[in-house]
C-alpha cells in the first residue's frame, strides 16, 4: 500500500509540466498530505500488524470455544446442582463456585486480550488519516498523468528538437562571429592605412590649392586696390572738370567718352572678379567641409565597431531568451488550447440544451401567443359579470335601473367608466353585506330552531303522555265494557271499580287545559259538564252516560283514529324541520 500511495504522489508530483502561480499553494497542501499520510501509514506498518492481529484473532476463536464448552458445563453442573438436596447441595457448591470462578476468569482474560488488541489497533489507526480520498486522488493524478503522458513525451521530444537546432544555430552564429570579427579587425587596419595615405594626399593638395588661393587672393586684391584707385582719379578729375567752365566742354566731352568706356572696362572687370571671388570662397567652404568630414570619419570607424560588439552580445542573449519564452508559451498555450477544447465541448452541450429550450419556450409562447386576447376578453367578462350582479341587486332590490347599452367593444358604460379594480371593491363590499345579513338571519334560524327543538320535546312529551293516557283510558274501557256487559243489573259491581288514577293527578291535567274541547275531553276520559272533583270513572260508576251518548267506544275509536292520524302528520313535520335543520346547518 505504502509503495503504491508513493508511486502514485510521485505520478501527481511529476504530471503537471508547468502548473500556474494560483496552484502553486494547493499543490504543496496536497503534497504536505500525501507525506503526512505515508509517513502515518509507514509508522502503522501492516505488514507487521497483520500476523499479530491473526494471532490475536486465533486466540479470540480459541477463546469462544472454550467459553461455550464452559458455559455448557456449567449450565449442566447448575441443573444438576438444582436437583440435589440441600444436605448434598453443601457439599457440592464448592465446586460450583469454583467453575463458576474458573468461567469468570476466562471471560476476564478474553476481555483483556480482545480490549488490549482493539487498543493497539486503535492507537495505530487513530492518528492515521482516511486513505480513501488519497488514494482516490492517487488514481485521479495516475489517471491524469496515463492522459498527460504522451502529450508531454511529444512536447519533450519536440523541445529537445529545438533545443538541437538552436544549438547548432549558436554555433554557427559564434563561427560567423569570429569570422566576421576577423574581418573587421583587418578592414579595420586597411581603413587606417587608406586613411592615413587619403589625409596626406590631401594635407598635399590642400596645401597647394592653399597657395595657389593665397596668391590669386592677393593678384585680385591688388587688382581691386588699382581699380578702386583709378576710379578715385576718375572722380576727381571729374568733378575738377565740373567746376570749370563751359569753354572745355568739348574736350571734356571726349574726354568723357575715354573715361566713361575706361570706367565700363573697370566695373565689368571688377564684376567678373567679385564673381570668381565668390567662387573660390564657395569651393573653399566645400573643400572645408569635406576636410572635415574625411577627418571625422577616420576616428569613427573604430568607435562603432567597439560599440556593435556588445550590441550584438545583447542581442544574442536576448534572442535566446525569447526563445525560451517562445517554448513556455508554446506549452501554456497547448495548455490552454486542451482547457480550451474541453470548455467549448461544455459549452456546446449548454448551447444545445439552451436551444432545445428555446425551441420549447418558442411553442409555449406560439400556444400562449392569444394571452392578451383572453386577457382582454376575462376583463370584459369580469367586468360584465359585475355589472350584471349589480344590475341583479338593483332589480332584486325593487329598484328600476337604467339598463346602459353595451358598447362597441361588449363593455357596458358603468364598466367602460369604472375600473375593475372599484368594481371588485364595490362587490366585495356588497358581498360582505349579504355575507352580514346572511349571518344574523342564521342567527335566527338557529334561535328558532332551538325554540323549535324545545317546544319538540316538549310536544313529545306531551304526545308521549297522552299516548300512555289514551292506552291506560283503552284498557279502562275495555275492562268497563266488558264489566258492563257481564253484569248489566249490578250497580253495586261498579260502584265497587277503583281508579289506578290518583285524584291528584287528574285534577292537574284538568287544570292544566282549562279550556277544553269536546275532543280532548272524550280523549282524557272526564266530561267538562260535571264538577272538578268527579272522575270519569265516577261518571261510569253511577252509571250516567259520558258525552250524552250510549255507544261511546265507537266514538273512542274513531277519536284514536285521528288522532293517530294526528301523530303521523305531527312525525312529518318533525322531519322535515330536521331535514330543514341539517341543510341550514350546512
């Protein structure tokens, strides 16, 4: 394991070529981890660690054996133990304990070695970190450098192929150096000696055309001094002549002519020689000139060959560096042209994905493309929806509303003046007083429905009353009738027949209907005609007749009959109000 975690860290340590700045610091925390991780597991030392925990797990195994065939002995030695009595189980606890103390103290020393065993394991393991994620990172950086590899074995040979030919470049480039320094060593020493013989040739001619200029600059200034000289006589004499008299015109017109014609001779004379004066100085500025510069460039010469030495020098250093440059750009820039590819691949399938969505959201808005219609058309609903329900207020109200004509567009002109938003406020408003009005009159109907459950119970009460009445007044009757008929001369028999009927309670039932009709006094059994203190049955014991007939159990019957009839229709009644209770209720 150690062996493959180091080949691997040093697979990930080698793999990257040329890692940016930014990585610089992760890439030394991962090494920093992959170090720590070595050297725990080299510390932990499985190899080693492995034999002694086989023997501990051997030992453990023999341990559980003998555990059981204990335990299975002493279970055996406890049943029989149980089966002794008490005299023999004196004797016999010894040994019992003794087993029991033997059992104990294999358990005691399997515990010891099995907790000892698990603290080394744990004390080695502890400090050691997960090797899960390192060796996944191990196989992510082997896998990395399987990929990396052939591409960084190209870029090797292709460097070391550079590396070749800029050395046989330099070399040539230092051959031709010598050689050119060679040369311009002896073009330098020609140059001199063909300087040095150019400066004397013409140090000569200069000091020739020096004297031959020195002599005609003399010739021609003594020429000037004699022309300016005569042509001060010739002033002279001319104005001598002015101041004479008119007498020697004559003369001194001829005179004029000689003078005047010598005077022409002497300016075009002296014109020629300011001319040729101007000359000579012209090409002695350009002889002075090229003097200078035949002077200049001598010293020159060697000054820029000095000079070009290091120049070149430099160059050369930096074209070998920008060579370098060259190669490491080269190599970030197949870097980048790999992250490059990967992110355009990504990037590809995001385009794709985005133009499959976009061709979806297309149909979602093709099928949703008539929102603003249906818009346009729930808002002239809505609002003719309100209209309406306030047209049907108005009209359920009482009122005569002014219907309003629609308009062009379906909406009518108190909907085309309010908007939806006061139409809404003023339904909800309406609403909520009907939901108020509703309210209270639940609230009623609940109140009448109590009241109504409460005269229910007691009308039941009552029915259940007159039920028992009227089948105690039955039984009564039949019990008369057939007394009457057994014995139709003994009066004594039924004036010896008793009530099952307290007085009391007749007397309340009489005061409590004061008012009574002829029904509900052939029902109840007593005739309104006779006083408070006398009972039906005091009636039929003196042997008058009730309610002024002789045949009164045609008129029971058919009195029971209604009211039957009655307490069906009362049953009725009472469903309904219950099935009205459960739908108000709901």
């Amino acid at each position: 394991m150690t062996d493959f975690a180091e080949s691997a860290l040093a697979a990930a340590v080698s793999s990257p070529p040329s890692p940016p700045a930014d990585h610089v610091a992760s890439g030394q925390d991962g090494d920093n981890k992959f170090q720590k991780a070595i050297s725990a597991w080299r510390t932990i030392d499985l190899t080693s660690m492995i034999p002694s925990l086989d023997n501990t797990a051997s030992e453990i195994v023999q341990y559980q054996r003998d555990s059981t065939v204990q335990r299975k002995e002493l279970a055996q030695k406890t049943k029989d133990f149980r089966k002794l009595d008490d005299t023999n189980k004196l004797s016999e606890i010894k040994g019992l304990l003794k087993a029991y103390q033997t059992f104990i103290d294999l358990l005691t020393n399997h515990s010891k070695s099995t907790n000892s065993a698990f603290l080394q394991v744990y004390s080695s393991l502890s400090e050691a970190p997960d090797p899960y994620p390192l060796l996944e990172a191990s196989v992510d950086s082997l896998l990395l450098s399987e990929d990396t590899l052939p591409k960084i074995t190209q870029e090797n040979e292709h460097l070391q192929k550079s590396v070749s030919r800029l050395t046989s470049q330099l070399e040539d480039t230092e051959s031709r150096l010598e050689t050119e320094r060679t040369a311009r060593k002896n073009l330098e020493e020609g140059l001199e000696t063909k300087v040095k013989d150019v400066e004397t040739s013409w140090a000569a001619v200069l000091e020739v055309k020096k004297v031959n200029w020195e002599a005609k600059e003399k010739s021609l200034e003594e020429k000037v001094e004699n022309q300016e000289r005569l042509l001060n006589e010739i002033k002279a004499s001319y104005e001598v002549n002015q101041r004479l008299g008119q007498s020697e015109n004559a003369e001194d017109g001829n005179r004029g002519h000689v003078t005047s014609a010598e005077l022409e001779m002497v300016t075009s004379d002296l014109e020629r020689t300011s001319v040729r004066l101007a000359e000579v100085e012209a090409r002695n500025e350009q002889l002075r000139i090229e003097l200078a510069q035949s002077a200049s460039q001598v010293p020159s010469q060697p000054a820029l060959a000095l000079e070009d030495e290091p120049a070149y020098m430099r160059l050369r250093s930096e074209n070998s560096s920008l060579l370098r440059k060259l190669d490491a750009a080269r190599v970030e820039r197949d870097a980048k042209k790999r992250d490059l590819d990967t992110k355009l691949r990504s990037l590809e399938r995001e385009i794709g994905m985005l133009k499959e969505d976009r061709d979806s959201l297309k149909t979602k808005v093709q099928k949703w493309s008539d929102y603003e219609d249906v818009k346009q058309e729930l808002e002239v609903l809505k609002s003719i929806e309100f209209s309406m329900g306030d047209e049907d207020e108005t009209q359920d109200s009482g009122l005569s509303p002014n219907v309003p004509e629609p308009t062009g567009n379906g909406l009518t002109g108190k909907a085309k003046g309010e908007t939806l938003e006061q139409l809404l406020l003023a339904r909800n408003k309406k609403l909520s007083d009907e939901l108020t009005i509703l309210r209270v009159s639940h609230q009623d109907l609940q109140s009448r429905l109590q009241t109504m459950q409460e005269t229910l119970s007691t009308t039941n009460a009552e029915l259940e009353k007159a039920q028992n009445l009227v089948a105690t007044l039955e039984n009564d009757l039949t019990n008369m009738q057939n007394g009457v008929s057994a014995y139709p001369s003994a009066p004594s028999v039924a004036g010896t027949y008793t009530s099952r009927y307290p007085q009391s309670a007749i007397g309340q039932f009489a005061s409590r209907n004061r008012r009574i009709s002829p029904t509900s006094s052939i029902i109840s059994g007593f005739d309104p005609r006779t006083p408070m203190g006398s009972t039906p049955v005091d009636v039929l014991r003196s042997g008058e007749p009730v309610g002024g007939g002789s045949g009164i159990l045609p008129m029971i019957t058919a009195q029971r009959d209604r009211f039957k009839k009655r307490n069906s229709e009362l049953e009725n009644e009472l469903s309904e109000s219950h099935r009205t209770v459960s739908s108000l209720r709901q």
